[in-house]
C-alpha cells in the first residue's frame, strides 16, 4: 500500500491553463505539506495543513491555492500558470506532536511542464 | 539566519570506497536534522536522522553525527555501492515547528 500517493505523475499544460495536483495519504498523520522542487533539485516548502488548518503558508504566488477537504487528502490548484511554475511538487505527511522531530514522508512528485 | 549548507556535487567514486558528504546548518535553539535520498525518478524517502545533540543516525550503512560545537551533521558509508548513486540532501527542523528546511542536494556517483 502507498503511503503517501499524488496524482497525476505528470503533467504537461499550457500557459495560463488552471490545474489541480491531488495527494492522498493512509498514514493516519494530522499534517500534510506541498514542497517545491526546481531543476536545479532545489527544495523548498510551499504550503503546511495541520488537521485541514493552513499553518505554513510560505511567499507563494495566490495563484497557488491548497484545499484540504479532510485530513488524509491535500491537493493543490493553481491557475493561470505560467513557465516558472515547470517543477516536481512534492505532498508529505507527519504526525504533529509539538515537538519539531517528526519525520515527513514524501509522495513520489508531480512533474510539472508548463509549455 | 536558517539555513543548510552542503557540499556541492557531483561526488563520484568507485564502488567500495568511502564517502562523505559535508552538512553544516545554522538555526536557533537546537533543531532536529535529517537526511534524505532521492533515487532517480522517485521521491525522497528519508535515510536517517538525529534529534539531539551527540546523536547518531544510522541506516543502510549510512550514518551521521549530531555536532553541535561543529553545527555539523556529516553524512559517511565505508563502502559505497552502485545502487547508492542518488541525490542526497540534509535537512533541519526547528524545535517545535514542522517545516524542513533542505540543502541543496548534493548528487552521488558510484561507478562499477
């Protein structure tokens, strides 16, 4: 069973097209998270959900909106995209007790070409 | 500020030799850290990680130290494999936050 699954794998649009990336999670875990990866393999977090509550919510364009429906699923939406947005998105998942030491475990990434 | 700093790559060795890759962070308080691996074509799955200071992680062969006089979190294997070759990158998180904040990945080659 996949713990933390995304779909779809890849995505391949056309600027200014609206699109959707959806992750889902059976860990149980009451925290989910949207990270960023460039071409450059760069990391960076984007968006945090803790029981469907928005906690982390980094410089990031409006155009980028998380929705998280419960708390196994956070899925991300972005409009008007544009040739920056081209990235591997990456949804992860952690159990929240307070403590900073939890781990995230990561679902296999969205490729993102924006033509 | 907050920040990791890593080694840049690539790193190419032959199998069976001995690998280090530097990691030192900055951040206040003392923050947990972790390495992750990212085969190519997959996500990151999480290789080790050490939550005090003196801590050891270890996994696969792999493992890596908690300085804190050094803010260092070095990652070594005394014998790499081909199946090692992937991108490897460290991370922190601060004591009661859950954002992880990574390094820049540093790409590992082992030849035959």
């Amino acid at each position: 069973d996949t713990a933390v699954s995304q779909t779809p794998k890849y995505l391949v649009t056309q600027m200014g097209n609206d699109k959707s990336i959806k992750c889902e999670q059976n860990l149980g875990h009451d925290t989910m998270y949207w990270y960023k990866q460039d071409s450059k393999k760069f990391l960076k977090i984007m968006f945090s959900y803790n029981n469907k509550e928005l906690i982390i919510n980094e410089t990031v364009p409006n155009r980028f909106s998380p929705k998280s429906p419960d708390k196994a699923h956070l899925n991300l939406h972005i409009n008007s995209l544009e040739l920056g947005d081209s990235a591997v998105y990456f949804c992860a998942s952690s159990q929240d007790r307070g403590q900073g030491k939890e781990t995230q475990y990561f679902g296999p990434g969205t490729r993102l070409l924006v033509l | 500020g907050n920040s990791v700093t890593q080694m840049e790559g690539p790193v190419t060795l032959s199998e069976e030799a001995f690998l280090t890759i530097n990691c030192t962070y900055t951040a206040t308080g003392y923050p947990s850290l972790f390495w992750y691996v990212q085969y190519p074509g997959e996500g990151l799955q999480l290789l080790l990680k050490a939550t005090k200071a003196d801590d050891k992680g270890s996994n696969k062969g792999f493992e890596a130290t908690y300085r804190k006089e050094t803010t260092s979190f070095h990652l070594e294997k005394g014998s790499v494999q081909v199946s090692d070759s992937a991108v490897y990158f460290c991370a922190r998180m601060n004591t009661g936050f859950q954002k992880l904040v990574f390094g820049t990945g540093t790409r590992l080659l082992v030849s035959p």
